[in-house]
C-alpha cells in the first residue's frame, strides 16, 4: 500500500497514520515518546541537515 493511500484503508491504525502526516511526523512523535527533548538529538537521530530539519517542523 502507498503512503498517500492510508487515509483510505479498512484499518484504523492506517487511517490514524494518514491524520498524524508524513513518516516524519510520526518518527518525531515516536522520539519525543521516547524522550528526546532537544532539537539536536532529534536532528542528529534523523540524520538531516539543520536547515531541512527546521522546514519540515515548519510545515507541522
């Protein structure tokens, strides 16, 4: 199944996953439930640059 196709499957957790955004936001919210607090432990767990990183948290 495609990322862009989970809003419309039978499974709830695919649904919620299609309300929650893209992988990056639920990788972001996974982290946090994880404890990662600081901008640079969730930069350096992604392994993205600095400026990407702070795009995408602009977009959420």
């Amino acid at each position: 199944m495609k990322w862009q196709g989970m809003g419309e499957s039978s499974c709830s957790i695919a649904r919620s996953l299609a309300v929650i955004g893209d992988r990056l936001t639920l990788l972001m919210l996974r982290n946090a439930y994880l404890r990662t607090r600081r901008f640079d432990g969730f930069q350096s767990q992604f392994g993205i640059t600095r400026h990407v990183f702070v795009d995408r948290l602009k977009m959420t």
